[in-house]
C-alpha cells in the first residue's frame, strides 16, 4: 500500500492535495465521512485518559497517599518502587499540603505554658542567629507513620554540615517534644545561648565517714569462744580484785600452843576504874588466885577464839582445878606478845 502525506488544502476548500513518497501529487475530496474521521481522531488525541492510560500505577491511591504521608514524595517513592512518577504527582499534591499545615502549626506552638511564652519558631530563629545561622534557610517539614504521632524536623547548615533538629507533635494538645540534643538545645528556655555542651560521666565523691565508732552504732558484746585455742588473758582490774578476794576471804592459822601461852597471859584490867568495878561486883575475893578479870571489850572475841583452838587441840575448855602439868618445852617460835607487853613495853611477871 502507498503511503499519501497530506501537502495542502485545495484552493477552492472541498479538497486536499496529498502526495506519494515520490513527489506525485493527488487531489482528495472531503467528504462528511473523512470530515467526521478526522474530528474523532482529534479528540481521541486531546482526551486525559489516553496519556494516562500507558502510566497508570499499580498501587491504590491510598497507599501512595500514606506512603507520602510518611515523608516520602513522588520521586522518592517511584525510585522505591518503580512506579511511573507521573501517576504517582497526582496524589501527591493533597498530601503535601497536608504536611505543610501540619509544619506551620507545630511552629507556632508556644514553648511553656505561660502565656507569654514564645513559640517555636521564633525561639529557634532566636538560637540559630547566635550560631550565623539564616532564619530563611531552615527547612520545616512534618510527616507521620500509620498509628504514630506527626514528627517535625528543621534542617539547616551550620559550619558547612547539614543539621536536623527533630520533635514530636500533638497537634490536639499543641505540643512539642524535643527528641534529640539538637532540639532540646534549641527549645528549652533555661538554657543559655552556647553551643551544645557534649555529655560527660562525672565521678562520684568518696563518702566520708570520720564519726567515731562508738557514735556511728551501738556495740554488741562479743561472746566468748569458749572452745577457743587462746587461754583468756584478766585484766589488771579483774587480778586486782582477786587478790583482794583472797586477802578477804582466808584465814590465817593460828598455832595451838601459840594460844595456850596467850591463854595463861590473859590481859588483866587495870587502873581505878578496874578496881572500882572489881570491889563492887565481888569479883575480887571469887577469883581463882593466878586467873584475872578479862578486858570486857575483848572479852567476846577472846573467848570465842578461845573455844575454837580448843576445839582444834583436842583439849577440854576448862582446865581441872589441881596441880597443872608440867608444860611441854617450848620450840623455837616467840609466843605472841600480851597485852602489857603491847601497852607497857614490858612483859609481865
């Protein structure tokens, strides 16, 4: 089949001038037919639907909407995905709208809950100018996940690197929350206007305890290990309290013949008082001759003496009245001393 080209109009307008590819010309009539053929053929031509038809994406309108609405746009989600990037642009716009309200809305979110606390925008303007940053080159944007709250990001340059300072947004509540240094650097009103200070492990100060012992906690007494190997050691209170117990509590023995020569040297009252008080008791004329009245203040404890050295020698208390015995020799040990001897000096005959 010969391919004709359309070369003119005719002049008198019922006709059109074609040509082959050789250059040899032809005249065709317009007709109603041909004329309705070309208005259908236009029409198909200019119709939406046949330039979207070939580019039509597979995902449903949708999921590129959430997919968007996560921080993605068109372009970025086509290169994920590989779909066409001209069907993705036209679900895109609504959504972008949608993040860009969101954005100015956190912006103007006070920071505090004074009335006159300053809002977001302005105080990170406020920060960045004091790092040489331009308030016109901070980039805001919001996105959100399926189920999670809007997150909102500035992006700006500082000394040559790129910088994003990130916060959470409840925009039923109208509130921000920092979540990173960056942000919190730039939102919380306390702080001074430096650069971010890098964080740093102090150490932990010793604990001083100097209180004595005896003040710091009672002391419980410590039994003693009464199987120990270690004899127990008294101290010189407990040695002197047990020498004074034996000084106390032992006596001293006596010797039997010792008390017999005290016996027959028993010490005889005298001076006026002596005589006065034999004379007028009697006792005078009744007294054995060789025997004398005892001293009434040592008479008790003499006599008990007494009878206790009698006890131990075996000999009766009261010597029969007769000729004494001859005494046995004495031995070598001085008899104990009498009373006269202790008061006069000298012993008595």
């Amino acid at each position: 089949m010969t391919r004709l080209t359309l070369v003119r109009a005719a002049d008198d307008g019922e006709h059109l001038i074609v040509a082959t590819d050789d250059g040899e010309q032809f005249e065709l009539e317009l007709t109603d037919d041909l004329r309705r053929t070309v208005a259908l053929t236009r029409a198909r031509a200019q119709s939406p639907a046949a330039d979207d038809e070939p580019s039509r994406p597979t995902m449903s309108p949708k999921e590129i909407q959430q997919r968007i609405r996560s921080g993605l746009n068109a372009r970025e989600l086509s290169e994920l995905t590989g779909e066409p990037v001209e069907g993705l642009e036209r679900y895109e716009a609504p959504v972008l709208a949608e993040r860009a309200y969101i954005a100015d809305l956190a912006r103007g979110t006070r920071i505090g809950r004074d009335s006159g606390a300053p809002v977001l925008a302005d105080l990170v303007t406020d920060r960045l100018a004091g790092r040489g940053v331009d308030p016109e080159a901070v980039e805001w944007d919001a996105w959100r996940e399926p189920e999670e709250p809007w997150k909102v990001a500035a992006d700006y340059r500082v000394d040559g690197r790129n910088v994003r300072a990130l916060w959470e947004f409840d925009h039923t509540a109208r509130a921000v929350t920092a979540q990173d240094d960056e942000s919190r650097w730039l939102t919380e009103t306390e702080l001074l206007d430096v650069p971010i200070p890098k964080r740093h492990l102090s150490a932990v100060k010793p604990v001083a305890d100097d209180a004595p012992l005896d003040q710091s906690r009672p002391l419980m007494p410590v039994a003693a290990d009464a199987t120990g190997d270690e004899p127990h050691e008294p101290s010189a209170t407990e040695l002197l309290l047990e020498d004074l117990h034996e000084r106390r509590g032992t006596r001293e023995s006596i010797d039997a013949e010792d008390l017999e020569d005290d016996d027959d040297e028993q010490f005889e009252g005298f001076g006026p008082a002596q005589r006065a008080r034999e004379a007028e008791v009697g006792f005078a004329a009744e007294r054995p001759s060789g025997q004398s009245m005892p001293h009434p203040a040592g008479s008790a404890r003499r006599a008990q003496r007494a009878a206790d050295d009698d006890v131990a020698s075996g000999e009766p208390e009261t010597p029969p009245r007769g000729t004494p015995e001859p005494k046995p020799a004495r031995r070598g040990r001085s008899s104990v001393p009498s009373w006269d001897e202790i008061v006069f000096g000298a012993k008595h005959d």
